[in-house]
C-alpha cells in the first residue's frame, strides 16, 4: 500500500496537466492578439508616413512648377503623378506594407492642394469622416 501511495505523489494527474495546457493556451492566443495588433498599427504608421513623404513631394513639386502634378493648369510632361514626383521622392520604394498592389489614391482637392487617401487596418488610426470607411485622407497643405 505505501508503495502505490509513493508512486501517486511523484506524477501529475491528467487534470493537472489539461489545466496547464488550457493556461498556456489562453496566454499564447492573448500574446498572438497583441502581437498581432502591433503589426497593424506599425503598417498604418508606415502608411502615413509614406503619405507623408508623398504630400512633402508634391509639396515641393508645387514651389519649383506653381501646381500639383495632374493639375489641370499645369504643364508636365509626366504621365502621371509618380512620374511628376520622381526627383523629388523615391516613389518606386513607397508601396502598401500589406499588399504591395494597392496603390495610394491621389486626388487634387479645390480647397487644399493635392488629397492622397490611403488604406487603414486599425481604428485607432481611421481619421475619415466615414466611420464605416477604410481610407484616411491627407492633404498636401
């Protein structure tokens, strides 16, 4: 009898050992959610801050030329407005994190100069007016 005692005490039941794997599971699916998230926002960053470089180019496009590229009164040779921003930003290298296909929306706006709208994962970081909307705004001026 004492040796059967002996050998319970050195093992774990099995519901001590379901109870640790439910622990670990629960701590790895909170990890995987921040780190997740994480993920999100450093791609929305890097979004704005490409939005950001692309708003300066044509910003500085707009002091040498008097307009923004695609402008209607202005006389570009340039195809497009990438073509336009090229010696002033490395466009080639500012592409969507996520999916590189999708492309920044370049607008001009009457009231602020040129628009870019760009694509957003977080809520946090969704400044359109439309809640329901995906792309956030930026404004060369």
């Amino acid at each position: 009898m004492i040796k059967s005692k002996q050998n319970r005490e050195n093992g774990f039941t099995l519901i001590e050992i379901l109870v640790v794997v439910a622990i670990i599971g629960i701590l790895m699916s909170i990890v995987i959610m921040a780190v997740t998230r994480a993920l999100k926002t450093s791609r929305d960053r890097k979004r704005q801050t490409d939005v950001n470089q692309i708003a300066l180019a044509a910003s500085a496009y707009f002091d040498k030329n008097g307009c923004y590229p695609e402008s209607p009164n202005c006389s570009s040779s340039a195809p497009d407005w990438k073509q336009a921003l090229k010696p002033y930003i490395d466009i080639d290298n500012i592409k969507d994190p996520l999916s590189p296909e999708r492309e920044y929306l370049y607008s001009l706006n009457s009231t602020r100069g040129c628009k870019i709208d760009y694509y957003v994962e977080t809520e946090e970081q969704n400044a359109s007016d439309d809640p329901n909307s995906n792309f956030n705004p930026a404004y060369c001026k």
